[in-house]
C-alpha cells in the first residue's frame, strides 16, 4: 500500500499543513495511519478523498454540507454546480469587458478621453461593479452568520486590534530577515500572540478560523475580499511554527 506523509500530500494537493490537521480533527479526512509520534500517513484512497473535498470546496460548498454528503454526492452533481460557478464568472468577466468596450467606443468618437470624462465611470460604475464582486465572493466563502461574525470582529484599519496584527505582521518578517526558525523561542512566543489575537478575533469558532485561514492562505482570495495584504513567506513560516508548537505540546503531554 502506497502511503503519503503529511508534507507529501501538502505538496500534491496544494493543502495547507493547517487544513490538513483540521480535517482530521473534525473527522472529515482522517489519515489511514496515525503514529505515536503524531506523524501522519494518508492512503491513495484518502488521497482520493481529498481531492473530493478540494472539488467539493470549489463550488462554495461548507465543509459541514460536505462531510454529510461526500460518500453520496455523484459527479454529475458535482459537476453541475462547478458548471454553474464557471458561469458566474463567465459574467463578471463579460461586464469588465463591456465596462472596457464602453471607454474604447467613447475614445474612437470624441478621438480622446478627458479624466474629467474617464473618472465618473470609474469612480461610479466600476467601483459599484467590484463592490458587488466582492459581495460575491464573500457569499461564496462564508454564511451570511460567518459574515457578520468576521464583520463585527475583524479589525478594520482604524481599529487598534489592526495594530497588533500588524505588529505579528512586523515581527514575523524579523524573524525571517534575521535568519530564525520557526522553531525558534521567537517564532514560539509569536505563536501565542497570534493565538490569543485569533480568539479575540474569531471568538471560539474553528470552523470558521480555519475557513478564513485557508482564504489568507490564497493571494487572489484575499484580494477579492480586500483584505490587508500579507507575503506568502510570513503565511508560511506562521504555519511551520504553529505545525512545530503543536508538535510540542503533545510531546509535552
């Protein structure tokens, strides 16, 4: 039997280490073989469970609708809704051209475009556009009751809490830039700040912190949600430390 190490199956299916941990938590995708150790190995048949789960997510379905029906679910289901999904964005694709085939019409007849002219229909139409892409997305990724919990939680740029993030932020790349592991004393005590920040954050709601997780973990997600830019190598080495003080804590157990 062809067995896969946690590392391995990160790497095949594209799957954060963080993920992969909450899926067996919630008993969702469990290993095949658990050691004492607290190392991991997945089967080709829970590989294949995965890339289920990965398909299933792509059409915004939540992971509780998931683990219901994924032993039921038939791939003309399947594929119907990710067909659906494809036409949403077949749609939002034609309006940003219809949007650019306008600004075109309007320069070929008047021979030139004036900002005065120009920035009404990008400061009106476009930004209503993307607002409503926004909302969107948001709807696809989370309920309208994860919604208002990130709403009401979330720090927004003027919130002191933002600070605090952003200090994470600042010290992760120190770290980085100063050559520390994340397994580290440094990554360590960043580690129980960004947990505490997390509950202050998200309350005690792991489904939820896991599904924002993944969506930060995404470049192109956290944009469309306009959420506060972070580099893939602080994400990263946030992760490594996170998978190492676990690790510590159940060796310490």
């Amino acid at each position: 039997m062809t067995l896969f190490s946690t590392g391995e199956v990160s790497q095949k299916l594209n799957l954060s280490l963080r993920t992969l941990r909450y899926y067996d938590q919630i008993g969702l995708a469990v290993p095949s073989i658990k050691e004492e150790s607290g190392k991991r190995y997945y089967s080709e048949e829970d590989m294949l469970l995965l890339e289920k789960i990965i398909l299933l997510k792509s059409t915004s379905m939540s992971l509780k609708d998931i683990k219901n029906m994924i032993n039921h679910v038939t791939i003309d289901k399947i594929l119907s809704v990710h067909s659906k999904q494809l036409e949403l964005h077949i749609e939002q694709l034609t309006q940003s051209l219809q949007h650019t085939t306008t600004l075109l019409n309007i320069f070929k007849l008047e021979g030139k475009l004036e900002w005065e002219q120009l920035l009404p229909l990008l400061s009106e139409d476009e930004n209503r556009k993307n607002k409503e892409r926004e909302k969107q997305f948001w709807n696809q990724l989370f309920t309208t009751e994860e919604q208002s919990i990130i709403s009401e939680n979330l720090p927004k740029m003027e919130d002191p809490l933002i600070i605090k993030w952003i200090n994470i932020i600042k010290r992760i790349e120190l770290c980085i830039e100063k050559g520390h592991t994340p397994s580290s004393i440094e990554a360590h005590l960043i580690v129980v700040d960004v947990d505490l920040l997390t509950k202050e954050s998200f309350g005690d709601n792991p489904e939820l912190i896991e599904k924002f997780w993944t969506v930060r973990k995404s470049e192109e997600a956290s944009a469309q949600l306009n959420l506060y830019p972070i580099k893939k190598e602080v994400l990263d080495f946030l992760e490594e430390a996170i998978v190492y003080y676990e690790g510590t804590l159940r060796e310490n157990s």
